[in-house]
C-alpha cells in the first residue's frame, strides 16, 4: 500500500539510506499495530507461537545432537538424558 507522498519520499531517498528508512517505516507500523485493540492481542499471540516453536526445534536439534554422540559413543547416554530433562524443564514441559 502506497500513500500518496510515499513515491516523491523514494525518489528523493537516498541508496545508503532506504534500507534505514523501510525498516524504521515498517517498525513504526508494527508499534501502530501493537497499539491498536483490534490487532494487538493477535501479535501476541503470534509472537507467543513463535517462540514457542523456537523453543521446540532447539530442544529438537539438542535431542538429534546427543542421540547421534552417544550413536558414535562420545558421551554416555545417561548424562545426555539428564541434561535433556533439565532443558526440558526448564522451558516448561
């Protein structure tokens, strides 16, 4: 969506500078959005599910982790175990 001084702002913009300008335009949005009743509690759900699955494809990526070095037997897979449930614990579950 383009506002109507949106393209006179772009041309005279400069090259070094749009990348400053597009992301303080689209931070400036996103606050907006946030402040607004209509849409904030969807953000935050969105950012709740992000993180959330943030959380599990790391506790994922650590689990494949330790199961491929006790697989090549590096570590014993008792101590793995331990620091899996601490990890685990720690975010929740």
């Amino acid at each position: 969506m383009k506002l109507s001084g949106e393209s006179a702002v772009e041309k005279i913009t400069l090259d070094g500078v749009r990348g400053l300008r597009v992301t303080l335009s689209a931070t400036v949005h996103d606050v907006l959005y946030y402040m607004s009743p209509i849409y904030c509690q969807d953000i935050i759900d969105s950012v709740c599910l992000l993180i959330f699955f943030e959380c599990m494809s790391t506790a994922l990526n650590l689990y494949l982790i330790i199961h491929k070095m006790v697989a090549q037997g590096r570590v014993l897979l008792n101590s793995c175990k331990k620091y899996l449930v601490i990890l685990l614990s720690n975010m929740g579950y």
